[in-house]
C-alpha cells in the first residue's frame, strides 16, 4: 500500500493503493480514504466516501474469481469531484444486491448507487473498474501529508489495533471518533456483522470475555422481535411500527419481518446517532417507499413524534406498534426513562402496542455484571442493567399481555405454535408487549 507525503506531492490530490485479497483488504482501503481524506481537507466526505470504498471493494473481494488477485484503489480530489475507483481483475459486471435476509452483511452497489453522485463500470485491460463520485463543495488540499507521525506503515498498523486509529473529523453525518465503543457498532460485532472498528471489537471482546454469551443473546434479541412483530400482526392487525433506536436497518430488522406478515406494513427507524441515519436512509433508499428512517432522540418523544418524515408514513390517529428494544438500558435513571414511554405512548391511539426488550442482571454474577457495565461506562452510552420490576415498570399503565415481562427465550416459548416449556436461554434480558 502507498499512501505516503511524496506520492501526494508529486501528483496533488491524489492516492493510489493496492490490496491484498483479504477480507482486512476493505478495512485498510476505509482507514486509508479517510487519512486522505482528512490530510485534503475533506473529512465532511469521510463517512460516505469510506461506507461505499469499503462496499465495493468488500463486494470484489466476495466475488472475485481471480482468487489471488489484488485490487487496485485510486483516489483523486479534481476541482469539487472526489473520485474513487476500484480495478478488479475480475471481469464480470458488479452485483447489485438487496440488504434482505441471508445477505452476509454487505450491500454492495446499492450503497454506491444511494450514496454517489455519480457512478459506473468501465473495462480495464485486465477486467474491469468501478468507480463512482461525491461532490467536495470546496476544492482539496495540495500536497498535505497522510503519514503526519512520519511511519508511512501507519495504516497498516492502525488497523491491526496496534496503537490507537487517528482522532475522527467532523464530517456530514456528525462526530465518528473510531476511538472510543459504539454501542451500535459493538452490537453489530456481536452479531457478526463488519460495520465496527478496533475499538468497538476490542471493548466487545471485553465483554465477551466476561459473558461469552451475549451474542447468542443478541440473537435471542431478535427472535423475541420477531414473534413479537408476528403478534402484533395478526392478533391486532397492526400495520404501523415505530422502531426507536434500532441501530443499522441492516439484518432482519422492523421492515424486513412486518414485511414477511403483510406487505402494506409501514415502518418508521428513529436514531439519535446522525452517523447510523445516513447510513440507514443510504440503505433505506432503494425499494423501500413505505419505509422510512429519521434522527430523533428518545429523550425528546413529542420531537421525535412531530418529524415531517415519520408523520408522512405513520398514522398517530390509528394504532401503532411502538418498538423498544434493547435501547431503554442505555437511559439512566436519572434521566426518567418510564417517563419517556409514557409519553411516547400518551400520543399514540388506543389499540397500540409497546415492545420492550431490556437487558438484566437479575441472576447474574455480580463481578461479571460489573465488568460488563464498567466496559460500556467507556462506550457512547453506559449500560444500565433492571429488575424485571423495574423492567415492568417502563411499561407504565399499559396492559402487559400474557406470559408478561419473563426472559426473551420465554416469551417467545410461550407465543409459540406450539409452546414448550424452558429455563430462559441466556437471560441476559427481559422482553414484554404491552397494550395501550
């Protein structure tokens, strides 16, 4: 890989890279882009410009029939164009894919398609570039230097978690500092997805260490959603959902089960994080009218109601289904978050529906317990673990329905075609529905 000060200054706004055909290749090629990036003055562009560098090149590398071929990436700033191409030895047309269930993670042009200006294939020599633009709104800096630490190797190294990665710029989707835990990201780890960085790995092997479970919880998480959604829809014959919190709509999500149980079912994401709503609205863009994602803070409900967007696709004056899971734990008590239900659902039409997942340590030992909250203490938001009455609590006056507020394996058990019985999975939550 080159990306060092006298390649930049002999060509002006300009890096070319060449990656080995190993699944990091798309994890180098996004920290590099966004080095450059930053040294050109053109942070506003890293989010957008790394998510679809990243896709593409994470698109070749699935579907390369060369094997062993690497891929070349060249990036040049010209006037307010940022061009980015991707040669591939692999001559066959890109695929264009849909983020629907059985994906391993990845969207790979329909991400460019959504996100660039511009973009395209063309034929090379020895098989093919894809290539797309974004508009810089001012022109890059000349000859800035990438490396300022003088270690031209210091992609490679900041990759591989050997020192901390550089300090993130603010660009168009809000503040990203790579340094310290998402805990949107560190949930995509434990679900095996690729959108995290070194820090968000390396405080989820924390919390691994000390739960090694929670991935399997976080699947639980999931199932729990889905029998819940299942529920709601044919028992209330609810075809609105409002998903406050929900991290990347990106691997079996609101939209894609209300979808499996009726096809007329509108779904409004909420997030407070500008980073996950441009990509989730990128993700969002294709084949999804009735489905739509806003950025709104759970501490701000009659906000996060009144948004233009999400009143264009939910109804308030009819029933809704609003989705709560595994986000309340991130609002500390001080904070009131059974106020924020209560005045979530104060707004909502009778006959609606509340779905809330929460994790607990109810059971659990405490020294795990305590490393567990002391990993996230250092995260975008601490982890505050309840009690089951605490848990039910948060469902204020709404009637709890049938098997209550149990563990996520339980309920799920129990809204079963066929219940059995069983001793709550994981139990590291607890998960309930409610009626309004």
């Amino acid at each position: 890989m080159t990306a060092d000060p006298e390649q930049l200054n002999a060509v002006g706004a300009r890096i070319s890279m060449t990656l080995p055909p190993l699944g990091q290749a798309a994890g180098l090629a996004r920290h590099a882009v966004r080095v450059a990036l930053g040294c050109w003055g053109l942070d506003h562009l890293a989010e957008n410009a790394t998510l679809l560098v990243s896709e593409v090149v994470g698109n070749a590398i699935r579907h390369a029939s060369t094997g062993g071929s690497a891929l070349e990436v060249e990036l040049a700033a010209v006037g307010e164009l940022l061009r980015i191409e991707v040669l591939d030895a692999d001559p066959r047309a890109p695929t264009l894919r849909d983020p629907g269930d059985g994906d391993e993670g990845g969207f790979g042009l329909v991400v460019v398609q959504a996100l660039a200006d511009a973009w395209g294939v063309r034929p090379t020599a020895s098989g093919k570039a894809v290539w797309f633009e974004l508009r810089t709104a001012r022109p890059a800096k000349r000859g800035a230097d990438p490396a300022r630490d003088g270690n031209r190797n210091s992609v490679e190294k900041d990759m591989s978690g050997d020192r901390p990665m550089p300090s993130a710029s603010r660009d168009s989707a809000g503040d990203l500092d790579p340094r310290r835990p998402n805990v949107a990201r560190m949930f995509d780890y434990y679900l095996g997805g690729k959108d995290n960085f070194a820090a968000d790995r390396q405080a989820a092997e924390k919390v691994l260490a000390a739960a090694p479970d929670v991935p399997l919880a976080a699947l639980e998480n999931r199932q729990f959603l889905t029998q819940a959604i299942q529920y709601v829809t044919e028992h209330a014959g609810i075809q609105q959902f409002i998903d406050i919190g929900p991290g990347l709509p990106t691997r079996t999500n609101v939209h894609h089960i209300a979808h499996r149980f009726s096809k007329a079912a509108r779904i409004a994401y909420v997030d407070y994080d500008p980073a996950v709503v441009s990509h989730g609205q990128a993700l969002l863009a294709r084949d999804h009218p009735a489905v739509t994602m806003t950025e709104g803070d759970l501490r701000e409900p009659e906000k996060v109601l009144a948004d233009a967007e999400l009143r264009r696709i939910i109804d308030l004056g009819q029933p809704v289904a609003l989705c709560l899971t595994l986000v309340l734990h991130f609002i500390p008590d001080f904070e009131h978050p059974q106020d924020m239900v209560a005045r979530l659902v104060d707004a909502l039409a009778p006959g609606s529906r509340v779905i809330i997942s929460h994790v607990t340590g109810d059971g659990k030992d405490r020294e795990v317990v305590e490393q567990v909250t002391r990993t996230y203490d250092g995260a975008t938001a601490p982890l505050v673990m309840r009690s089951r009455d605490d848990v039910r609590r948060l469902f204020g006056e709404c009637a709890v329905v049938p098997p209550g507020v149990v563990y996520l394996t339980q309920w799920c058990q129990h809204t079963a075609a066929t219940p059995v019985p069983g001793d709550g999975g994981t139990r590291w939550a607890y998960g309930g529905v409610g009626i309004k």
